[in-house]
C-alpha cells in the first residue's frame, strides 16, 4: 500500500515539475503527451489501491466472522467439558 501512495505521489511530482519547466515556454507535444500518459497511470494506480482498500476491507471482515466462529466454538468446547465434568461426579 505504501508502494502505489509513493507511485503516486512520484507521478503526481513529475507531472508537477513538467508543468514548473514547461511554464517557461509552453508545452510541446511531447511534452504533452508525456503528461497525458502520466495521468492515465496515475488514475490507473489510484483505481488498483481502491480496488486493494476494497479486497482488504473484504478480507478483514472474513478474518473478524471466522475469529467469531472460532470464540463460539472455544465457549461450546469449554461447555462440553464442564458438562462432562458434571456428569462424572
């Protein structure tokens, strides 16, 4: 997650200095194509850490259902064996 924040920000600071250089005497094509290619891989990488933000939040959710499944079931197997205990006496 730290990689795609520092992707970003490196493109975002590129796309920045392009714009401070080119200030001084207008943009060429290149240029400009240059700084267009570098949004569509910034919008790019922003939708995959959306899409990484959305499968962890997923996941957590998973982790926190089975981590309840399994306190029910430490409860019911400490049950059992009270219940067992009960019934040897």
């Amino acid at each position: 997650m730290k990689i795609n924040v520092r992707v970003i920000a490196g493109v975002f600071l590129f796309a920045f200095g392009t714009l401070l250089l080119s200030a001084c005497g207008g943009l060429t094509e290149e240029q400009l194509a240059q700084l267009e290619a570098k949004k569509k891989e910034v919008k790019s990488l922003e939708l995959q850490a959306n899409g990484l933000k959305d499968e962890r939040a997923r996941l957590e959710r998973e982790i926190a259902e089975k981590n309840k499944k399994v306190d029910d079931c430490s409860k019911l197997k400490q049950e059992v064996k009270s219940n067992i205990e009960k019934i040897k006496k």
